[in-house]
C-alpha cells in the first residue's frame, strides 16, 4: 500500500518520536520538533540519498534521531507504506553515532534500547576530531562541523574519506557563509539552541559552498548542492558527496 507524502510523513514523525517518550517530554518533543521541523529529514528518504547502504555513519548524532527515523523509515517500507513518487527506502543494517555530549549519548541508548541490543545500532561517546571512523557505506555530518576550526574540519573530512568504502557518499550539511542575512540567523539561532540545550558555544568556523565544494572535491568527491532551509529563515545547504565506484 503506497501512502500519500503528507499522511506519510506525519506518521513518520509520531513513528520516529515515540522511542523517546519514555525518556523524558523534553526529549520526546524535541525529537518530535527536530523530524517535523527540519526539511533534511524528509529530503534524505524522498530522495532515496541513504537507500542500498548497509553500514551508515551519523557524525554529531545527538540524541540518535537520524537513527530513529531510518528504522522508522525502514519498518514502514517493510509493510508496504511507502510514497509511490518517493525513490527506496532506507534499509541500513547498521548506524553507527558518535557524538561528544554524553547526554545526548545516554538519551540514544535508552531511547533506541531495542535496536542497540539487536546489533542494528550503536552510539559512541566520542569526539569526532579524535577518533577513527569505522568502514562504512555512508557518512552523515549535519551542522556539525562549523564548531571545529577549519584544520580540523579538513582532518575530519579527511578521514571520512577513508573509512568510506567506493562509491560511498557523504552527506554533509552546512551554512552558507555567503548568504548574507540568513546566514546570520542561522549562526543567532544556533547560539540560542546550542545554550538552551546546556551546551557551550564558542567560535563558528564558516565557509561559503565554493570552499566546502573545492575541499571534497580535492579529496576525490563529485559534489552536487541542494538547498535545505525549506520552510526556515537560515542559509543551509546539503552537499551530497559522492566517490566513483572504482578507483
């Protein structure tokens, strides 16, 4: 049975949400706000930019939502509830998230308790900038490493690059430092979320998508840019980035 994209969808999100529930109601109403909120959600399945990849990388993972929306996502293919105009589904084998905060590492856990115990997903304590990436089909970065200096940005891409098997890709979301206004609503409302989630902000290290592009593409990336802030005041932009199947 193939649904319609808007009845998918919410279902989707109240499917993807409820794991955390019984974490706490922030936790499950900021779940519920980042899948219904955040555009890159839906883009990832519609566009099919994660189907036919076993082993998948979530870098800066938080509270393990992208987690929880492929197994939705999955789970949902698997009964037959799936937009006909939609490309395939997601039906990874393995997540893999690291992220730095803690919390948001116990929160994952317990959250998606069930999964992690099934070997379909881990969540490591871990600072991106000082650890090995396993080998991996595909890598998701989203608005992460801006709060990295430039040097390390280029370490961690760099890394990537080796932990992804051929024709893996990298989805790697950013801010534009060249959209002017909303770039900088972007950068205000980062501050304001990062520092209510109890977290400590310092520098933001920005590039335009002209230096994002040239960095991946002299680590052997064909890149392609797509507008993500649909719905939103920011400058975000996916880049989806893509290794040649053969060497």
């Amino acid at each position: 049975m193939n649904s319609t994209p808007s009845v998918f969808v919410k279902n989707l999100i109240s499917l993807a949400a409820a794991p955390y529930k019984p974490v706490g109601w922030y936790t499950w109403f900021f779940a519920k706000g980042k899948l219904g909120g955040d555009p890159v959600f839906v883009h990832l399945l519609a566009a099919g930019l994660l189907a036919g990849r076993s082993r998948i990388l979530d870098i800066g993972c938080g509270q393990g939502l992208l987690t929880s929306w492929l197994l939705a996502a999955k789970a949902s293919a698997a009964r037959g509830q799936w937009p006909a105009a939609w490309l395939p589904a997601p039906s990874a084998s393995h997540v893999r998230g690291v992220e730095l905060m803690a919390h948001d590492v116990q929160r994952a856990e317990r959250a998606l308790s069930s999964a992690v115990r099934g070997g379909h997903a881990v969540f490591l304590q871990a600072d991106m900038c000082r650890t090995e990436f396993d080998q991996t089909d595909a890598v998701v970065i989203l608005d992460v490493l801006h709060y990295v200096p430039v040097a390390a940005q280029d370490d961690v891409l760099q890394r990537v690059r080796r932990s992804l098997a051929p024709g893996g890709v990298l989805l790697l979301r950013v801010g534009d430092a060249a959209a002017g206004l909303p770039f900088a609503i972007s950068n205000w409302v980062d501050h304001v979320v990062t520092t209510l989630r109890g977290h400590r902000l310092g520098t933001l290290h920005c590039r335009t998508i002209a230096e994002w592009t040239a960095v991946l593409q002299k680590l052997g990336f064909t890149v392609e840019a797509k507008a993500m802030s649909q719905g939103t005041p920011f400058a975000n932009v996916l880049l989806v980035a893509r290794l040649p199947i053969a060497a």
